[in-house]
C-alpha cells in the first residue's frame, strides 16, 4: 500500500511540472504612448514691442511620460489664425532665431512632438510687434508700472493705478486701460492722457491691468497684464 502511494504521489508531481512547462505566458501589453506636454512661450513676450529683427524665440521643454526624445514645431504667422504662416520650423532646440520685417505684428505658437509621432496640442498664440524703421516715428516705450507692483496686497476700496510711459520723440501720449477681474482684461477707459487711474475694488479679489500707450503718429506700445490682490482688511 506505501509502495502504492509513493508511486501515485510521484506521478502527481511529474505531471504538474509537465503542466508548469507547457503553460504559456500571455504577451505584455504595449505601453501606451503618452503625448507630450504643452511647451510655454517664454520670448517674445505676449504684446511685446522688438526692436532687434534677428529674434531669437525661447520656450520651456515639454516633458514625456514614456521617456520619448523631443522635437517642436514653432509657427510664425502675419495673423492669429495661422491662414499666412510665414515660418513652420520643426527643431530638437528649445530656441530659434528667425529674421523678420520691421514695423509689422506677428503671432506665434509652438507644439511638442515625440519620437513616435504623437503630438501635443498648441501653446497659447503670443503676438508681437516690430519697431518700424528709425526716422519714420520710434513707438513709444512699453509703460512701467508705478503701484499697485506686480503681486502686491493692497487695502481699500479705492486704488490708483499708476503707470510711466515715455516716447523718444517727445510725441504727446494717450493711454488705453484695461482692468477687470479677468485675464487678459477689459477696456476700462480710453484715450486718456494721464498715467494714473482710480478704480474701485471688492475685498479678497485678484485684479489684473494692463496700458495700451499711444502717440500722435499711431505708434503703439502695449504693455504686460499686471495684477495685484486686495485683502481682506
């Protein structure tokens, strides 16, 4: 009877490590290919004014989830639907120069693309101007914030807004605010010819501003969208 048992327990053993060889491993799914991430526009700024024509554009890395390398295609259009892109360069860099017109507005963006070509959508359009050719009429210089400073507290329910814009040629100077609780934000007062506003404000609210400067020959500055916080004292 011992013999008996030892004999079937030995045949039992055999036959599960015949099962165990014979099993077949299911394949491993492929990883899914993850897009890369959105690039940030760094230069030209959003509305910025440039007097250099060579100009070199910078944007942040994308990041991969897969590791995969990196490439950007950057497109430069004369308008901000992109129908007329005069530049469509795909490049490994986070930086390219390109030569432009002077006295023009360009619109620009960017999108990331992996090396299994999967794409990113498009950054944000940023426009940007050109300096039209000296001797004809210098745009005024882009205005400087005086108060609120960018990211500041304030306290009240009063608040000036308080901006410096000069012009090379000594043009009279106009100013176009815009104001709101939005970015980018709105028309607040037009064509005025003083660099400080009064605006009212609620407590613990985020404001953003920004200064449109214009002289007599339609040279136009526009500036950065500042913004300040009024607490709740």
């Amino acid at each position: 009877m011992r013999k008996i048992y030892i004999i079937l327990l030995s045949l039992c053993v055999l036959l599960s490590c015949s099962r165990e060889e014979f099993v077949d491993e299911a394949p491993k799914p492929e990883p899914v290919n993850e897009t890369p991430t959105i690039p940030n526009l760094i230069f030209p700024a959003n509305n910025q004014v440039c007097t250099n024509f060579k100009l070199g554009f910078d944007w942040e890395a994308s990041s991969d989830a897969n590791g995969d390398a990196i490439a950007y295609q950057i497109d430069i259009a004369t308008n901000d639907t992109f129908e007329n892109i005069l530049f469509s360069i795909t490049t490994s860099e986070t930086t390219r120069a390109f030569n432009l017109e002077k006295g023009n507005t360009y619109y620009w963006r960017v999108k990331a693309i992996d090396s299994k070509q999967s794409e990113s959508e498009y950054s944000v359009v940023q426009a940007f101007f050109t300096e039209p050719d000296a001797g004809v009429n210098h745009v005024p210089f882009s205005p400087s914030v005086i108060s609120p400073k960018p990211g500041e507290e304030v306290s009240g329910n009063i608040i000036t807004l308080d901006w410096d814009a000069t012009d090379t040629d000594d043009d009279p100077l106009l100013f176009d605010v815009y104001f709101g609780t939005t970015n980018p934000p709105v028309l607040l007062a037009q064509d005025i010819s003083v660099s400080a506003l009064d605006v009212n404000v609620s407590p613990n609210t985020t404001y953003y501003w920004r200064v449109v400067v214009k002289d007599d020959k339609q040279g136009v500055a526009i500036g950065r969208v500042w913004s300040f916080r009024r607490n709740n004292m």
